[in-house]
C-alpha cells in the first residue's frame, strides 16, 4: 500500500556523507604520502646522465604532481558533497544509492574516478 510504501522511506543523509567521508579520508592520506616520497625526496638532475634517465626523472615528478592533483580533486567533490549533505534537507528517499544518483551522481564519480587515478 501507499502508507507501507512512504513508511520505507528516510533520511539517508548521514550514510551517504559517510560514504563520501570513506572516500576522503584515504584520499587525504594518500596525498600526504605522495608528498614526501613522489615530491620532496625526486631524484635530481645531474650533468652527464643519459636522455633515459632525464626522461624517467620527469616521468617520476610528473606522475607525482598528477598523482597528487587527482588525489586533491577527490578531496574536494567529496568535501563539496558532504557539506551539500549537511546543509540541505532533500526528499527521503528507500536507499542511500537512490540518494547519491539522484543528487549526487557528478560527485559520486568524480570521488571515485579521482580516487583510484590518484
């Protein structure tokens, strides 16, 4: 019926900030690791060296910095998304994915696919 039906409907705000803050939390991690170990401690150049070794000291650094750029996007949808979350009222919905496709699908993937690029 139409009652039973409404009844199962709620506020799943709070488990989709969750999964979103599941998200951010490795994210933030991760960026603060690539810092030291892809940034600060990156071979120098040194006079002499082959093109390879050039080439693979650019790879290096230029894997770091894009490394750390996506790991900073993913940070941000899902901050972004977790004030929405504690901001707004939205309509209840039956699932917490029913929630995040419908109000926040963009952020949802864009968490996801910065996430694991990072």
């Amino acid at each position: 019926t139409a009652a039973s039906a409404a009844s199962a409907l709620k506020d799943h705000s709070g488990a989709a900030a969750g999964l979103f803050n599941n998200m951010r939390t490795p994210a933030a991690l991760i960026s603060g690791a690539i810092i030291p170990l892809g940034i600060l401690t990156a071979p120098d150049f040194e006079e002499g060296e082959s093109k390879r070794s050039k080439l693979l000291k650019k790879a290096n650094l230029l894997l770091a910095m894009s490394s750390l750029l996506s790991e900073l996007l993913a940070i941000t949808y899902s901050t972004v998304a977790i004030n929405k979350l504690a901001e707004v009222q939205f309509h209840p919905t039956s699932t917490v994915s029913e929630l995040i496709m419908s109000q926040f699908e963009l952020a949802w993937i864009g968490t996801n696919v910065h996430f694991l690029l990072g």
